[in-house]
C-alpha cells in the first residue's frame, strides 16, 4: 500500500464510528448526570461545617483531583474482581468517571455556592426554610444557573474524556477506531476522521446545552 | 504491612516517576511557552499578525476538543509518517504541548482582556507605546488573573501524561500495569501508583490554593 | 410586662461591638421606628431580633418569655411569628414573583398553592403590584422589587413585621399608600419595627422612635403625644430631613 491517503473505505465505516460515537454520548451523559448528584452532596458537605462529613468529602476531592482518572480506574478494573465484584467495562469506566467527575463538579458547585449572595441565605432562614429546603429550592438553582456555563464545559471535557473507556475494551468512538485501523491498516485516516467526529460532536453538545440554558 | 516489592520493583518504579515528572515538566514548559507566544498573537492588534490569529484561534478551538489520546496517535502516526525518528517519550511531550497550549492560549488572551480598555487608553494619552503599555498597565493587571488557572491546567497536564503508557511509554500508570501482570498484588501497586501521582501533582494544587487565596484578599 | 423586651442586648460582628446595651420595650401593635447614623446599630436591632445575627450578651422576651436563638426548634418557632424586608430585598432572582411569593407558605407552611392564589392577589393588589405574578424580579424596576418584598413578608402573616428601609426606593405618592398600608397592619395588631431614613414617613407613621447612637439607645420620643419632644431627635430629624 501506498504512502498516499485513502480515505474511501474509511468513509464507507463511517456508520459504524457513529455509533460508536452514540455510545461516547452515553457513557458521558451518564456519568456526568451521576456525578452531579454526587458532586453535589460532596459540594454541600463540604460547606455545611455541621455535617461532620467534611474531612471525608474533602479528602474524596482532594485524591480524585490530584490523581490521573486512567489510573484510577485501572486501580478498580484490577481491584474489584479481587473483592468479587465483577462489572462490565462499560460499568467499570462509567462508575470511575461518576467517582472522578463528582470531584471536580463538586469543586464547581463549591466555587457557585460560596458566590450565593448571603441575602439569599438570610432570606431563606427568616422565611422558615429548613437546610434540605434551603438547598434544594434557593441555593442548587441559583447555583445551577450561575456555575451553567463552567457545568457545561465540564461535560464537554468529560465527553472527550470517554476516549480513555477504549483501554478497557469499552467499544465507543475511539474504541471503534482502534478496531477499524487494525482491520483496515489506515491508521491516520481513521484518527483523522475520528478527531473530526469529536469536535464535531463537542461543538454539538455545548451549542445544545447553551440553547438548553433558559430552562434552567 | 509486608513489603510486596523488590529491588528491581522499586528501581522501576523510581524511573517510571521520574518518567512522569520529565514528561509534566517538559510538556508543560512547552505549553506555556505555545500558549503565551499563540495568546499574545491573538491578543495583539497589529494588521501584519490578521491572518496568524485566525489560523491560531480556529486551530485551538478546534484542537481543543480532540481527546487527548487521539492527538497523542496523530502525534504518533505522523511523526512516523513523515520518517521523524523521535522517542515516544518526545512524542508525548509534544502531544501535551499541542493541547495544552490551547487550552493556555485561551487563558493568556482572556486574562489580556480583562483589563479595560479605559486603562489602557489612559496609558496611550500618557504617551506609552504598546510594549511599556504591556508591561507597565496590562501585565500587572492581568497576570493575576492568568498564572492560576494557567497552574491549574499544569495539574490536569500532569494525570494527562498516564496516557502516554499507550504508545509504549512507560510512566507511572505503565509501570503500575506491568507491576500487577506480574502478579503483584494489585492493590499495592495501585495504591503506589496513586500516591506517586498525588506526590507530584498535590503541592501544585496547595500551591495554587493559595495564590487564590491571596488574589481574594488583595 | 411589655410584648417584645429588649434586656441588655448586645451583639457584635466579628470583633467589632456593634450592639453594646440596649434595653427597649415594644408594646403590640405598635410602630417603632429606629433611627440614627449608620453604623449606629439599627439594622443589627432587627438582625439580632429575627435571629440572623447572634447575641453576645442579654436577651430578648416575647410575651414574658425569653427568645430561645440557641436551638433550631427555638429558632423555627421565633421567626414562624415574624417577618423581614431587607434593604436589598433578598428576593430570589430565579424564583418568578409568584413563586417568590408562595416559596414560604407552600414549603414551610405546606398549603396547597391553589388556594394561596387569591391571597396572593389581595397582596399584590395591596402593594400596588397586581399582574406583575409571573415576572422575575430582574425584570422589575428597584421600587418594584421593594414592593415584592413587603408582599413577600406580608405573605407570611407576621405578628411582628422589620422593615430595613422599605420605602427607600419608592416614590412620594407610593410612600404614602405604604404607610397608610402600614398604619392598617398596625391596627389589626402587627407590630412594626422598621429602620428608615426617611423622616417624614418616620414622623407621620411613628408611635415611637427611638434614635440610635454608637449601639446604645440616645434617645426616644412618641411624636403622636408629644411632637417631637426630644431635643436630640428634633436635632436629628432635621439634619436628616435637611441632607434630604
């Protein structure tokens, strides 16, 4: 084979890349939507001082933060099956990006909570709302809305962070271009389309969240 | 605790550290010297630089959202390809200079901006030229707001590094793999790896912390 | 015994003194006014009062019983009896009016939202803010969000209403038909502590004023019995109406 590119069989693939991309989709909305609820409750624990949990929590974001997400989830892939614990890859990197993701959303929600006007504290107490009722009614909303922006980036960053998923066989968009090089020996044609999928891909999900902004 | 580690484990793990803090040292360094050269540009004014800044600010838009580990074996492929004989490990720095100059490009021209265009017409009515402008109004101004998030990027660049152990480096996480396929207990080793990331990459992060502690206060 | 007693308050933000003594008695349904320069304490009076901001020393007793601001049941039950208007508002910028409005009630009180509506409407009309239910407050004007505010807490039922400055960013004409409102509230027995700078409201809507002075009471008068018999807040008054 030749030195020039050839892109016409790679194209012909492109049907199975998108669906490797649907799965990319997937695991990140998924994980992202997991790892806000967690981040979250860490977030909030991290602020409420009477919670008790706060060395926990902040101890949890610290290791996560400070530590790479592969091998995180090398640690478990490796360390569950030695506790009986058997997932699949798709759950294994799913679980380690919802544990990694919460960390640095929490950072995120931490940064919007400690932006909340006191007023709005003040406000809440005087009109009798318990902390749970504080939380979920004034500050997560008012939070939501002001960190929007940092959120979605963060998730862009975690769709592009799905690529790592193929290391443990999980078979989303970089995954699917592992196998279709190896069969088709068109290594840097189909990364090449594969880099194009993903910014394409990216640029959709943050257009769509931005228009998805005023529901918030 | 047993000591679950020989000598020639230890060795490699050493290396494999090192390997790690070499290629966050190295990337990083290029990094910061691509983002600032590429945020100055798309910061400037001047006629001459039009066409630079828009290959420069579509580039990284669009380099951005490539995952790393496909601009790692783009990388790869086309240093091959173009029969370059370089060492995975340049690869990988060079990978993590691509990306993370983007990413500081966009820091370096936002943190430029910032500073209002009041002040630096002030400076123009005193007679300042662009570069005392620069240094004397904008700098001062902007560097708090570029030198934390700048070491914050540092920070992701250095966990970005544990990819590189797919084009054959072996860095920390590489090592960690090939600790446990021989047998060790996984555990251990992975606990290790941890640490030895959290080693490098944790006084960063306080350091940081308290640089934003500091800008809060002033 | 008097309704509302202040026993020595004192009160401090960080380490600064700001409360330093005070001792005052409120007697139901009336309407207190506090002035003084800022920094004086006033607003920390209410503060202190609606549990906000922590006694260093005395107490406060309602109804012969001290206020109990340690607990949380102490505290919920304290602040189910009152209501606030801040000086910024704190009205809740995500929340529509409406939602605004009914956010304590439903909540806290767990009523059902349909049958709130028509109160809710009285007291739009009451403060002159009828049709305005489905807009946020940033879409509404500075005197608008004042007056959401006083509809917020009056939404509430108060036994006792603090007002920090609640006519500050109104108009002549609006003031008027605030005061009356108040005045109304007065007489079905809310009792009223406000802060305000405004001295012609603070002398016409006043049972009592009570000028502040470096965290301790200066000086008291009661203007519907005896006009302004106090020298010190004659003096006052009038520099105040003068900057004015």
């Amino acid at each position: 084979m030749g030195h020039g590119l050839h892109y016409q069989r790679v194209l012909q693939a492109l049907p199975y890349l998108l669906g490797g991309a649907g799965e990319s989709v997937m695991l990140a909305l998924m994980a992202f939507l997991m790892a806000l609820v967690l981040g979250l409750g860490l977030a909030i624990a991290r602020m409420e001082s009477s919670s008790g949990l706060r060395p926990a929590a902040s101890g949890f974001v610290i290791f996560f933060t400070n530590t790479p997400q592969l091998s995180q989830i090398f640690a478990m892939f490796y360390c569950l099956p030695m506790a009986g614990i058997n997932l699949s890859p798709f759950v294994s990197v799913l679980l380690g990006m919802t544990l990694n993701a919460s960390a640095y959303l929490s950072n995120i929600l931490v940064a919007g909570i400690g932006q909340t006007p006191r007023i709005y504290h003040e406000a809440a107490d005087t009109l009798g709302l318990n902390l749970r009722q504080k939380y979920m009614r004034i500050i997560v909303p008012h939070v939501l809305r002001i960190m929007y922006p940092a959120l979605n980036n963060h998730f862009v960053i975690m769709l592009l962070g799905t690529s790592m998923a193929s290391i443990f066989g999980v078979e989303e968009l970089t995954g699917r271009a592992y196998y279709l090089a190896s069969v088709t020996f068109r290594s840097f044609e189909v990364l090449s389309i594969t880099a194009v999928l993903y910014v394409a891909m990216s640029f959709l999900a943050s257009r769509l969240l931005m228009s998805l902004r005023r529901l918030v | 605790m047993t000591q679950p580690f020989t000598s020639y484990d230890v060795l490699l793990l050493w290396h494999a550290f090192l390997t790690t803090f070499y290629l966050s040292l190295c990337g990083g360094a290029l990094a910061i010297a691509g983002g600032t050269g590429m945020g100055l540009i798309c910061f400037s004014r001047a006629r001459l630089f039009a066409p630079l800044r828009l290959v420069v600010g579509g580039g990284c838009t669009v380099v951005r959202r490539i995952p790393f580990i496909i601009v790692l074996y783009l990388v790869f492929y086309v240093s091959g390809m173009s029969g370059l004989d370089i060492s995975a490990v340049t690869v990988s720095i060079l990978a993590i200079g691509l990306i993370g100059s983007t990413y500081i490009t966009e820091i370096v021209q936002g943190g430029l901006r910032a500073v209002g265009s009041d002040k630096i017409e002030v400076a123009r009515t005193m007679n300042m030229g662009s570069a005392a402008i620069l240094r004397h109004v904008i700098l001062p101004q902007s560097l708090p707001l570029i030198v934390p998030p700048v070491l914050g990027y540092l920070v992701l660049f250095i966990k970005d590094t544990a990819l590189a152990s797919q084009i054959g480096v072996i860095e920390l996480n590489q090592a960690g793999i090939i600790l446990t396929n021989r047998g060790l207990p996984t555990f251990h080793v992975f606990f290790t790896i941890l640490i030895l990331y959290f080693v490098i990459s944790f006084p960063l992060t306080v350091m940081i912390q308290k640089m934003e502690k500091k800008l809060v206060i002033s | 015994m008097s309704y509302l007693e202040f026993r020595n308050v004192q009160a401090s933000y960080g380490t600064n003194p700001i409360l330093l003594g005070v001792d005052l008695d409120i007697e139901k349904g009336e309407i207190v006014s506090l002035i003084g320069p800022s920094g004086s304490g006033k607003s920390t009076m209410l503060r202190v009062l609606i549990g906000l901001t922590p006694l260093s020393g005395g107490e406060i007793r309602l109804e012969g019983k001290p206020i109990d601001y340690a607990t949380k049941a102490g505290l919920r039950a304290v602040r189910s009896r009152m209501a606030m208007v801040f000086q910024s508002f704190g009205l809740f910028d995500h929340l529509t009016v409406e939602q605004n409005l009914l956010l304590a009630p439903t909540v806290v009180g767990k009523k059902k939202r349909a049958p709130l509506l028509e109160e809710m409407h009285e007291v739009l009309r009451l403060t002159d803010m009828q049709g305005h239910d489905g807009k946020r407050p940033p879409q509404l004007s500075g005197g608008q969000k004042q007056r959401i505010a006083i509809a917020r807490a009056l939404m509430l039922h108060p036994e006792i209403l603090l007002m920090d400055e609640p006519t500050s960013a109104l108009d002549p004409i609006r003031i008027a038909a605030m005061s009356d409102l108040f005045g109304k509230l007065a007489a079905q027995g809310v009792t009223i502590i406000q802060v305000s700078h405004n001295m012609d409201v603070v002398r016409s809507l006043s049972d009592r004023i009570v000028l502040m002075h470096d965290g301790r009471i200066a000086a008291t008068a009661s203007p519907k019995r005896d006009q302004d018999d106090n020298a010190a807040i004659a003096r006052f008054m009038a520099a105040e109406a003068h900057q004015a």
